[in-house]
C-alpha cells in the first residue's frame, strides 16, 4: 500500500460514512462559520461593534505583542486605560489566541476565530448527543436547536471574548466524562476554569450534580476521587485568580454600582465580593425578597425563554440545576443589571452548553424501559418531541432574525463612514488620542488610542487621577452604534475644554477632531470646511409645558417664561448660522405667543430670539445666529411670551448661513 493510500485509510477511519446525518451537522456547522464570519466583518466595518469588548481585545494582543504592557485595554476604568485585563478577570486561556493573533494581526482574525470556535461547537454537541440518544433524528433536531438558539446568535454578535471557548469546551468535558475517560474530562474543566473567573461559579454548581448524578447511577465510589480532584481543581482556579487580578489592581470584587440597589447601602467601599454579599444577605434575609422582586416578571420571562428551546427538558436533569441555580441567585438576587437575567452581552455562552447537556440526558432517559416501556410508545414519544423541536427551530429562526432587527444589526458603509475613516486618518498615528466606543475598534492597534464607554467610569477614574489630557480628541456624534450615542460621556466630560483647551482642527459631517492647544480655524476633512443642514425632529426635543399631537409639539401660552420645549443639546462648530422653526401660532391677542430661541453654553444662554405672534398655519420663522467658537450644547427652544394662543411646533433645521443664502425655500 503507497503511502497515500495510508494517508487516505487513515483519514477514512475518522470520517463519517457518506451517508451518514453528520455530514448535514458539519454543512450546517460550516454554514455558521462562513456566515457568521463574513458578517461580523461587515459589521466591524460598518462602525457597529464597540470598544466594550472589540476593540479592547485588539488593544490587549497589540500592546503585548509590541512589548508595550500586558494586556492593557485602552478603555478608561477607575484603574485607568494603561491597566491590565487581568486586573478586572483572569483568563489563562485567552493567552492560546495571542499567536495566532500574531501571525495574522488583524481585527479579521478575531472575527474569524470567534465564529470558528462557535460553530466548532455545534457538532460537538451533535457527538454527544448521538453518543446518548438513540434517535438521530431527535438528537439533530436538538444540535439544531442549539444551532440557531436566539440567545446563541445574540452572543455571536456580541464583539469578542474569551468566553467563545466555553460551548466547546464544556461539550467536550462531559462528552468524555460520559465516556469515562476521566483524565480527558479533568483536562477540559481545567480548560474550562482557567478561561474566566466566573465559570467556577457554575463548575461548583455543576459538580454538585455529578456527586447526585453518580449517586444515583451506582458509580460515586469509583467516580469519587476524579470528582474531588475536579473540586481541587476548582478550588486552585479560584486562588490562582484572585492571585491574578491581585497583581494587577489593588480593589477585586463587583463594584458596587452593578450590584442589586437594596445591598448597596450595606455595601462600604467602591467594591465588594461575593462571598460578603452572602453574608448580607444571610444577615438580612429581607433582602432576598426586596432583590428578587425587583423587575421579576422580567426575570421570569427571560428565564423561561431560556428554557424554551429544549422544550423545559433541561428542568428535570440535576446537572443543569446545579449549575443554573447559582447564576440565577447571583442574577437575581445580587446583581443590579438588567444584562444578567435577560442573558445579555455573552452570558449565554456560560450557560447554554449546561442547559443543553440536560436537554440531551433527559431525552436519553426518554429512550430507556423506565419511563417509556415499549417500543411503540417510543416511537411516539420520540415523534412529539420531534415534532415539538422542529416547531422551535422555526420560532428560534424568526427570533434570532428579530434580535438582529431589534439590535439593528445591518451592516453597510455609505459616505459618512468613509468621511469617519478619512477623519480617523488625520490624527498621527503615533499621538495619543482619546475617542468613543465604537469608533475605538478602528483606532485599536495604535499604541496610544484610548476611550471611554461609560460615563460613570470615566467619572470614577477622574475622582482618583486628573482628567486625561490627550493630544486629540475624535469624536461622531451622528454615529448611533445600536441606538446609542457613544459620543455623549465624552462630550459631557470636556464640554468647556472644546473650542478652548482643545480646539477644533478638522471638521466634516458630524465627524469632530479635536487638537489639545489648537486655536486656528477648522478645515474640512475632504477639503473645505462646511457645516451640513441638519433637521431636528419632535423626539430630538424634551417637551416642558407641551404634549405631543399628531406629529407636533403643542402648547398653550398665557403665562411668561415657561418652556414649551428644550433640546436637543447638540454640537454645534464655529460660524454663521440660521435655525429654521417649523410652527404654527395662534395668539387670542396682540401679544406674541411664544419667544423662539437658540441657547449655548454649559447652562444654556440665548444668543439670538424671535417672537411670534400668529401665523397662517404652518410656516417658518427663521432665527440667525453666530457661534464664536464650537459649543457642545445648543438648544433651539421655545418659551411662552405672555400672550394666549396656542402654539405648536413641527421641527426645526439649522444649516450655515452661507448655505442658507445660497438656497430656496417658502417662508
């Protein structure tokens, strides 16, 4: 036999027979990954995924690649952007990604890896649940299941983190305990528990069951000392962490502000573990019932949708239980965050592989003389539940699409991203730059990028240290990654230090970059400097004494001084300008209904007024005005100026007056 006919036997023994239904699990795990690849990539490219956690991931292989820190995140924590991950949670396994990374440096490669690692575990799920069930059938509805499971695909398109391990890796730990290689399962779950601190949580939950499980099976004596080794295990994972994050921050434990709002004030210190939230709670039994309250429809609902997929199976398996009930307590007891019980951000990827574990030894059961005890009445089970899962693959379908909706998760570039990266462009690659979340994707691998996601952090660090003074500051306040202005902590953290302390360098599109010592004139990023027309909506404005009425806002005058509306806070650059109100007055008298004016400033002054008396209908009343230098809060607001009447308001553009010259409109 030649050596390639050796080759081709030896690879022969490890595929699948051609006809085998695990070469529809690869097709479909295949599918995920080329998918799922290709759209996170647009995604990143669309400016839709974020600094929290994308591009910290980036800057965390840069900076210690490049011998500049150790995992250092850019992203400003009370610790400050130069700190360690691991000053925050410990993860060995994170480290297995810093080669690759090496070798092909580039956010792709995570993107690629994510997806790969992911899909990897669904015929990984397709093993183990074909090694216990005897219905193929019923085990590959049950990977499809998982496959297209809602809380999965939120997970997926959740930027990056080394949690994307666990699926594969929990799988593959009970896969070869249920196949008694005892050793290889001792492997996995040291993998499992040095991939992040908070899996030692679920592992003690799920140990627990294995002690019940083997109990119950007839095998503890012989299962004993690898389930206390495992627990041994545990119990190192647990001190080499805290160890860890000791080496890097001199406070561990959850801050306080993520953790449930009756235990705050029991709370002393910016931090708190959780083994003294135990404690108050033991000592407060009341609080159980205050936490647990609070938002508990919701916690109810998300839990039960959870459980939805597998049909409630995995309710009646002690593995699942064990390791579900101590992140539910945590979730709804001790956490203050609505991203726990709803199984936001990448929570899904501790708990879903458990949750399918159940599901697989509960149909397993199903399977056996003790609860089905003829063939026929199997084979009746066996095609319910088919039926059953084939209706939720469909349901998991038609959610996972709504959540991609919802999140809208549509990838596309158009002219202002292109402006968006031009803009990235002007600043120095070298210079140390400050800017939102999700433009720091895209700034990541510079040694000196830093930004901010939360406003509450960014305020946390400047309590213990002096507010950041980088040389440029990049900011999009029409980018809305996931309806979210990312722009804004940033804005309000320096609103008196632009257009003095920093100074406006190149303007173009709501794209802002910002020069520390600049007091030039702004240029244009693709030429000459403009400010575009932009047209601000009823939602942009905070109704005062107004309601909303068919597309209006509407108020009625008679008193003095008081706000029909306010807002919308935005930025405005230097220069001319005219702010076109949309309105529609009815005075009862001679004096005007309302006063129209545009405000700037911290506390918001008028730099220019207009008083309006009646109109003829709808019609527009233009207000000019001149900024002498960018303000990062002008408001166009109207207040009541004495006179009855009734006032209302459609919206309001403001554009340069130069443009506004040049143009035609109806007054």
């Amino acid at each position: 036999m030649s050596t390639t006919d050796r080759v081709a036997a030896t690879v022969g023994d490890y595929l699948p027979e051609r006809s085998s239904p695990t070469w529809y699990v690869l097709a479909l795990a295949l599918a995920l990954f080329v998918g799922f690849s290709i759209y996170l990539s647009l995604l990143y490219r669309s400016f839709w995924l974020t600094g929290a956690d994308f591009g910290s991931y980036i800057h965390m292989f840069e900076s210690t690649l490049h011998g500049q820190g150790f995992l250092e995140q850019g992203k400003y924590t009370v610790r400050g952007p130069e700190s360690s991950y691991w000053g925050g949670h410990f993860t060995a396994t994170l480290l297995a990604f810093l080669p690759i990374y090496a070798l092909v440096p580039s956010p792709y490669t995570l993107l690629v890896i994510k997806s790969g690692l992911l899909a990897a575990s669904v015929p990984m799920l397709w093993v183990l649940a074909r090694s216990h069930i005897e219905s193929d059938r019923l085990a590959g509805l049950l990977t499809a299941s998982y496959a297209l499971n809602p809380f999965l695909w939120s997970a997926w398109l959740f930027d990056f983190q080394e949690q994307i391990l666990l699926p594969l890796l929990i799988f593959a730990a009970y896969y070869t305990y249920s196949e008694r290689r005892y050793i290889a399962f001792l492997a996995f779950l040291t993998l499992v528990l040095f991939t992040n601190e908070f899996t030692t949580i679920l592992v003690g939950g799920f140990l627990v069951g294995l002690v019940v499980v083997s109990f119950r099976g007839g095998r503890l004596r012989r299962e004993a000392p690898y389930i206390g080794v495992a627990a041994g295990i545990l119990v190192v994972a647990r001190v080499v962490s805290g160890w860890a994050i000791g080496q890097y921050t001199d406070a561990s434990g959850l801050p306080t502000d993520v953790i449930a709002a009756p235990l705050q004030p029991f709370v002393e210190g910016s931090r708190v573990g959780i083994g003294q939230l135990i404690t108050i709670v033991l000592g407060n039994p009341e609080l159980i019932i205050d936490s647990v309250s609070i938002a508990i429809f919701d916690k109810v609902v998300y839990l039960v949708l959870l459980l939805l997929p597998v049909l409630f199976l995995a309710v009646a398996d002690e593995l699942t239980l064990g390791s579900l009930i101590p992140f539910i307590g945590f979730a709804w007891v001790f956490a203050g965050r609505d991203v726990y019980y709803t199984f936001g951000a990448h929570y899904p990827l501790y708990l879903l592989p458990f949750v399918y574990i159940g599901a697989v030894r509960v149909l397993a059961r199903i399977d056996t003389s003790e609860i089905v005890d003829t063939e026929s009445a199997r084979a009746s089970a066996r095609t319910v539940l088919s039926g059953l899962l084939a209706l939720v693959l469909v349901v998991n379908l038609a959610v996972g699409v709504a959540i991609g909706a919802e999140k809208n998760a549509v990838p596309g570039t158009n002219d202002h991203t292109e402006m968006l990266e031009e803009g990235i462009d002007t600043v120095p690659e070298n210079a140390s730059l400050l800017t939102q979340n999700d433009v720091f994707p895209h700034v990541a691998e510079r040694p000196n990028a830093t930004f901010s996601a939360n406003r509450t952090l960014f305020y946390r660090y400047q309590r213990n240290n002096q507010k950041p003074t980088p040389e440029y500051i990049l900011l999009d306040t029409k980018l809305e990654t996931q309806g979210v202005e990312w722009a804004q902590p940033i804005r309000s953290t320096y609103a008196n230090q632009f257009g003095t302390e920093y100074g406006l360098v190149r303007y173009d599109d709501e794209v802002w970059v910002f020069k520390r010592g600049y007091n030039g004139s702004p240029d244009g990023i693709r030429g000459n400097y403009t400010v575009e027309p932009r047209t601000y909506e009823l939602n942009d404005f905070i109704p005062n004494d107004a309601l909303r009425i068919d597309g209006q806002l509407v108020g009625s005058g008679g008193g003095e001084g008081t706000y029909y509306w306010y807002g919308p806070g935005t930025m405005l650059p230097p220069g001319e300008y005219t702010a076109t109100f949309r309105v529609n007055a009815t005075s009862t008298g001679e004096r005007p209904v309302a006063n129209l004016e545009v405000a700037a400033g911290t506390t918001p002054r008028p730099v220019a007024t207009e008083n309006v008396t009646n109109t003829d209908g709808l019609e527009t009343i233009t207000v000019p005005f001149t900024l002498d230098r960018m303000h990062s809060n002008v408001e166009f607001r109207a207040s009541q100026a004495g006179g009855a009447g009734r006032f209302a308001l459609e919206n309001v553009t403001v554009q340069s007056a130069s443009g506004a010259n040049s143009s035609t409109g109806t007054n």
